[in-house]
C-alpha cells in the first residue's frame, strides 16, 4: 500500500474525535442532570429537548418542507423494506410498486415488498449492477402506488447523481448510506429513509421523511410500531425509542452544521472518493472498478486488484498491507466474493 498524502488527508474530514469526545464528556452526567442520556426516561423534557433538537437541526440541514414529517423509528434500513410497502402499498387500487433495481439492497426491499402487493421491477433483472440504465428504457407503471430506489448502493457502489424523474407517482428513497452528503430537493420525494449507521450516528435508530398526505394508508396487518400514522401521532413516541442513538444521531447533525452544512460534506465526499478513483483510473489496470463512471458512489468505491475478476494473493496481501497502515475494513461485503472497498 503505497499511503497517498490526498488520502492521508482524509483524517480531517472525520466527526468521530468530536462527536465522541463530546459523548465521552456527558456519558455520565448529561447537562448537569447527574444521569447519562441512557438512564433518561424518553417522556422526560430533557430526552424531549433531545428529539425535538435532532429533528429540528435535520430540518435546517435538509430545507425540509413543513409539510413532511420526521419519524425516528427502529427497525434499522431492513425494516423499512418491509414498512413502506405496509404503508404505501394501499395509496393506489393497484397494490402495486415500481422498484429500480440496481444493487443487492434494492432487490432486497423489492423481496420484501413482494410479500403484500405486486413488485414491477423496472429495470431488466441482472446481478451485474454496474450502471443504471437510461430512464427512457425503465418500464413505470403511472398507476404505481410508488416508486422506490436506492440512492446509493452501498455494496455495489451505484450512486445517482440524479433524482431520478416520474409520472406522479410518489418517488421513495433509501438514503441510508448517502444522506446528507449531497444537497436534495426534499419536496421532489414522498419519502425518504436511512438507518443512521452509515452516516449520522450509530446502529439502531432509522430515520423516515414522509410527505403528509401519504400517511394513513396502512394495511391492516402492518405492526403498530411501523404504522407511520401511529408514530407521528405520537412524535416517534410510541413506544421507547432508542434514545442514546437520537442524541448521538443529534451531535451528529449539530456537528455537520457547524462544519457548513450538507455543501460542505458534499465538497469533502467529492474530494474524498476523487483521491480513491483518481488511483484507481490511473493504475494501468492494477486497481479495477467495475462501475460506468455516470452512477460511481462518492461514499463506498468497490474495486477489485490485479484484474477484474480481482487477484486473490494480490487482494490478500492488500487488505494485511492496509491494515498494517490502519486502513482497517477495507474487505468488501460477504456477498460481493472477496472485493475491497
Ligand atoms: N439500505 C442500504 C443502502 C444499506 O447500506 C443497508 C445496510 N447497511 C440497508 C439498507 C440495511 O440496513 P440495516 O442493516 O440497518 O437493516
């Protein structure tokens, strides 16, 4: 591993020394309360003044319209592959969803929702999921409950640059590893979700931006705790919330406010994932990312070494180097064999 200095670099661009420093310092004595966030009784006002300053700075951070609603639910991304469709599946008589395939957690949510209504896939089936073929090709059903993509794809490394169009039908996005790091207009969604893990905090809360006029449509047999109506009606409070996970969610977007915003993490995660790419491209084939340049994710870079179907000794050898230079979790996901990203 040759340590690139525009990599080296990256060091900067991390909230973790803040924000866990941050969380380190009130761990045992939240605001002169004499408890930590977790001892808090999720009813008390300081737990209150918690989740209404996360949602309040998401708002600020995203130009969230008022007429979208912020739910904090748990269930992490997974669990909103099964709770969209319960939710949304009933806005039209089709029962049906038009779903963009274009990496595994997208063909995920579309096996999910499969289970209570009809799935058009719009995309051609495929397990390549390099690119993301021209919208003029995709076959939309206008009479569509909704229409569902993953924004970026956080095994396969798909990313849109774009919101992609449609006729009307209620667009749904799984942000969960790119939000906040690229400027969206929030009214052009019915939807969008992220669990936090990836980029605002830790595992265990899951964040849903809802337009308001698509809430209360769900089917009977959805859980309560995933009944969007239910959860707003009682502002995420519905039962316990994974509390230590919002106030650690809401350092997060305190910390990316005073950093200057969204633009200011699009900047780094463009300046970031060029570093990655720019050695990959002009490696003469030593480094290989599969994706067209048009979709390449700015947030998870898969490639392969040695060759496309990636040298095993070389991609070996390559993780233990990195490691020693604590680059650490670099081996790609389980299902895509052996990759680094
Ligand atoms: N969507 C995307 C884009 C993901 O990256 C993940 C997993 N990290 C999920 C959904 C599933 O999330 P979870 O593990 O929280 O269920």
């Amino acid at each position: 591993v040759v340590a690139d200095d525009r990599l080296i670099e990256r060091s900067k661009y991390y909230c973790k020394s803040e924000v866990l420093a941050q969380a380190q310092k009130e761990m045992v004595n939240y605001k002169s309360t004499g408890v930590s966030v977790m001892e808090l009784s999720h009813r008390s006002s300081d737990f209150t003044k918690i989740l209404t300053g996360a949602e309040n700075n998401l708002r600020k951070l995203l130009n969230i319209p008022n007429n979208y609603k912020v739910i904090f639910l748990q269930g992490g991304g997974t669990g909103q592959f099964s709770a969209l469709p319960l939710n949304l599946l009933a806005l039209k008589p089709s029962m049906s969803a038009d779903y963009v395939v274009t990496g595994s957690w997208s063909a995920k949510a579309a096996q999910e929702a499969a289970k209570y209504g009809k799935v058009n896939l719009v995309l051609p089936k495929t397990k390549k999921y390099t690119d993301i073929p021209d919208p003029s090709t995709w076959t939309l059903n206008p009479e569509a409950s909704y229409l569902y993509y993953c924004a970026n794809e956080t095994i396969h490394g798909v990313e849109f640059q774009h919101i992609p169009e449609f006729c009307g039908v209620p667009l749904i996005a799984d942000m969960s590893s790119n939000i906040l790091t690229r400027d969206i207009d929030v009214s052009k969604f019915g939807a969008i979700f992220a669990g936090a893990q990836k980029n605002i905090g830790c595992a265990g809360v899951t964040l849903v931006i809802i337009r308001e006029d698509l809430i209360g449509k769900a089917l009977p047999i959805c859980p309560i705790i995933f009944d969007f109506q239910v959860q707003v009606g009682n502002n995420s409070l519905y039962n316990t919330p994974p509390t230590y996970s919002i106030y650690i969610m809401g350092l997060v977007f305190e910390w990316i406010l005073e950093q200057g915003g969204v633009a200011k993490m699009e900047e780094w995660a463009i300046k970031k994932s060029s570093a990655v790419y720019d050695v990959i491209d002009s490696s003469n084939g030593f480094y290989v990312c599969p994706l067209d340049k048009g979709c390449r994710s700015r947030m998870n870079i898969p490639f392969r070494i040695g060759s496309a179907q990636g040298d095993e000794a070389l991609e070996k050898k390559f993780i233990q180097e990195a490691e020693n230079a604590k680059l650490i979790s670099l081996k790609g996901h389980r299902n895509v064999k052996r990759s680094v990203s």
